[in-house]
C-alpha cells in the first residue's frame, strides 16, 4: 500500500476497543499502515471497553488478532513492540460522562506531549445501539468542538430502517458536521470495488456502450458459503436484506450505473451515487412478490461437509422468519439505463465466497454466422471478480481452431495478483488512511444512506408484515431458492457464477 504518510499527530480512539472488529479488523489494518509507514511519526492508539483489562493484556490479545489476520506475514519483534508501545486502554462505561473527561484529559496529555494538535479519529466499533450515546457525550465533553481536526466513524448497520436511520443520521449531527462523519463500509476500500471507476472512466472504449443500447441487464451477487457464527443475536434481527443489501450492494450498483465524475473529489463522486438511488424505480407494495425473493438455508452440505439450517445456528429463534437470501430485480429510470434490469442478489450457505458484476450485454443485431457456429450461444460479458479471485474479465466470442466456423466464449483477463505481483491491501486499511487524510470519497454520506434505505422499503414493510410460510427453502451448498432464478427466466435471463475470475 503506496499510501502518502500524514505529516500530522492522530490518536485513534476505539470505542469498543477490545471487542471482536478491533481484534480482526482494525488493529490488524492499523498495524499493516504502520509497516508501511502510512501513519505519523506520531501516533497513539486507544481502546475504551468495559472489558477488564489492563494496557498489557490489551495489547497481548490484539497481537494474536494480527499474527491471525494480518497478511504481512510472521510478526517481527521490533516492529511490533514499536507499534504497541502506542497502544493503551481504558476501562470505562460508554454512558457515563466522566470517561468522556478522563479520554478529555488523556488526549490533552498527548497534545502537550507532542507539541501539536493531533487529528483525533474517534471509532464506534461498538452495538448499534450505542451509536446513538457514544457521539452525544464525545461532543458534551468538547471532543467534537475542532472541527477540523475531530472525526468520527460509524460501523454499519447505520439505522434498520428508513425512519431509524433519519434519527441516527439526526443525532450525529447534532453533536458533528458532516464532513467530519464517516459512515464506514468496508466493501468500498475493496481495490476491486475502487477499480469500477477507472475500468469505466479511464478507459475510452467501454463508457460508449455502458448503457441500455448495449447492455441486456446486469447482474450483482455477494455469496457467502458461511453461516451466520456467532452473530446469531444481531442477524436473526436484522436479516438478509439489511445485512447485506441495504449497504454493500446497493453500492455496487451505484458504482456500475453512476454517470461520469466531472472530477475526482469526494462530492462530486456521492452526488453521482446519490443521483442514481434517487433514480431507482419504486417497487409498489403489490409488485413486491414479482420483484423480490427471500429464502433461508435448511440443512445441506459445502465442500463436501455437512453443515446445519439456520434455525440450528446458534442464538436464532427456533421459528425464525429471518431470510438468509435476498434477491432483487431494479430499475434505473433515466436515460442511460431505461429498461435494463439490474438484479442482486445475496446470500449465506452458498456453494462458496464469491462477489461480482457482470454486464451482460445485447445480441448483436443481425447474425452473420449460421446457427452451428453458435450452437451454445451466449452473450458478452464484463465480469468484475471483487472476491476472491480479483480482476476483471471481458469474455468475447472467437473462433475455434479448425476448418469450420465454430465460436465460443473466450476470456480476456486481468488479475490484480498476476500484474501487480502484490496483495490488495486490506479494505480497512485503505479505508483508516483516507480517514485520516480527510478523504470521504469512500464512505456514504447521509442522503445517501436514506435514499438506499427509502428505496428498499417497500420490501422489507412487505416481508416484516407477512411470514414466507416456507422456510427453510433452500439447502445450503446451493444458489439459494428457485424463486431466485424464475426472476431472471421471467426475461429470458440467467444469474452468472464464475468459479474464478472469468472461469464459468
């Protein structure tokens, strides 16, 4: 990660500084920039939880998250004795004001100390439900008063619905601005997610047929082959759709259906975003059955192992209605993609881990071949592999070695590991730097997040009103429920799963 390093001091403040997204995410993510020499010279860490520990214990249990999730490799003594030298922890209640005046006077030390003024990156890596007190006491203690050099960054889910999301959006900036939140979803600082821009803006070939006279419809699938662990508590609240839906996909769509940037700046980039949910062609309550499918994984096997249904999973209520799958049928109405179908879908207890695009895109309009040099027609695709294989694919038709004239899908690829010899860089990671330059490119402002929530309200009123009756309907191991593949037969279209980047 080629990231510039900020010449100013930052402390990062971790509410919930023991818990698990600390442990697997952040400080593996914060130990990865400072390898890289991506943080300040002057840097300091800490975690706040009410876990009994003390700095020692901390920084112990966070070294086993790194040697476990971390990519650099075998930790190196040094590296991480520098590193954790600037860890410390306090033990406090999240909703009392007096934590607030001993972090007050803790990040006054560190000023003095320093001689300068850090940027200070406070983190909710904390239940929902705290979200709403932890930012109020931040500012009542004059934390948020510098505007320009106090931030905060907020986890999904951000609200579940679209009138909680309203307060929670309310609440925050009642004690911050906007510029200085920063609504996180790690899907954003994915390369491949960041690479949709450049494919299509910085290439001149593809932006002239990214629209409805080329494209037939675009598919967008986030599968996962786990099941829900230990998030029963949360997940059987919330469900596929929130989960999953409401957040990283409806991003991926903007990302592919945004009209060209006139610069790369942070508003100019959301406003695009924002004009293409605003575009999003409502889903009246009775047209719900015909544009969405739910479905829950019973029983079945991955990888040759059995694994249990949803209803068995740990922390789930034994009657569950909570949908695992979610798949949607979309419309963009405006003059770029008027009539194209987008459909996405996502899912637990899938064949395996996969999340892509693919643009399908249009026959062409008069065939010049007979029919027995296309007997296994299918149409050209773009198809952006963002996991786990990343890279992009372009599949064209070509002809078959031999005397006939036979054609078949051939791939064009390229792959991040392949060309750049390097891993990605973890998306938090990406994402942590741009907090600290200041960056909000990649994180969902507030308009945004209600305009994703008001277009899928329709849905979820509709599923919390009425049960599906019918759970569990897929084995897991498979593509989810056949509801999910009769929304694309409809049209004459299919879903595309690659076995890698560009692999059918």
């Amino acid at each position: 990660m080629n990231a510039p390093r900020p010449p100013e001091p930052v402390v990062f403040i971790i509410f919930g500084g023991a818990g698990d997204l600390t442990w697997r995410k952040l400080i593996p993510s914060l130990f990865t920039l400072h390898l890289n020499r991506s943080l300040p010279e002057q840097f300091a860490i800490i975690g706040v939880d009410r876990a009994a520990f003390t700095d020692v214990t901390l920084r112990a249990r966070l070294r086993a998250g790194v040697r476990q999730f971390s990519d650099p490799g075998p930790i190196k003594p040094r590296e991480w004795n520098e590193f954790a030298a600037r860890i410390s922890y306090q033990r406090a209640d999240f909703a009392a004001a007096g934590t607030y005046r001993i972090l007050a006077k803790h990040l006054a030390a560190l000023d003095e100390s320093w001689g300068a003024k850090a940027t200070r990156i406070f983190h909710l890596a904390t239940p929902p439900s705290l979200v709403g007190v932890i930012p109020k006491l931040i500012a009542a203690a004059g934390l948020a008063r510098e505007r320009t050099r106090s931030r905060i960054v907020v986890e999904k889910p951000i609200g579940s619905d679209l009138e909680s999301a309203r307060r929670l959006n309310a609440t925050l900036k009642r004690s911050f601005q906007e510029a200085q939140i920063f609504r996180i979803d790690h899907y954003l600082g994915k390369e491949t997610v960041q690479n949709i821009l450049a494919f299509r803006f910085a290439n001149p070939m593809f932006e002239p047929i990214w629209n409805r006279r080329y494209v037939d419809f675009v598919t967008i699938t986030v599968a996962e082959d786990v099941g829900i662990g230990h998030r029963g508590g949360y997940y059987d609240k919330a469900g596929e759709l929130r989960d999953m839906v409401q957040n990283h996909l409806m991003q991926l769509l903007c990302l592919v259906a945004m009209e060209p940037p006139v610069f790369y700046g942070a508003d100019e980039i959301r406003n695009k975003k924002v004009d293409v949910l605003h575009a999003l062609r409502p889903i009246p309550p009775e047209d719900v059955s015909a544009r969405a499918v739910r479905g829950q994984y019973g029983r079945g096997s991955i990888q040759g192992k059995r694994v249990c249904g949803y209803l068995e999973e740990q922390d789930v209520a034994k009657d569950s209605q909570t949908e695992t799958f979610a798949a949607l049928k979309l419309s963009v109405d405006n003059w770029r993609w008027q009539d194209v179908p987008f459909y996405v879908r996502a899912g637990k207890r899938l064949p395996r881990q996969l999340t892509e695009i693919v643009v399908h895109f249009r026959r062409v309009p008069h065939r010049s071949f007979p029919a027995s040099a296309m007997p296994d027609w299918q149409p050209a695709r773009v198809v952006i592999c963002i996991q786990p294989d990343e890279g992009i694919v372009l599949q064209i038709h070509a002809k078959q070695p031999g005397g006939l004239m036979r054609l078949r899908l051939v791939d064009m690829q390229f792959s991040y590991r392949k060309t750049f010899k390097v891993p990605s860089p973890p998306a938090y990671a990406t994402l942590l730097h741009d907090v600290m330059i200041n960056d909000a490119t990649l994180f969902m402002r507030s308009d945004q997040v209600e305009a994703a929530w008001a277009a899928l309200m329709p849905v979820l009123e509709s599923w919390d009103a009425t049960a599906p009756g019918n759970f569990p309907n897929y084995e897991a191991g498979s593509w989810g429920p056949g509801e999910s593949d009769t929304l694309l037969m409809r049209e004459g279209h299919t879903w595309f799963a690659s076995a890698g980047a560009g692999a059918k």
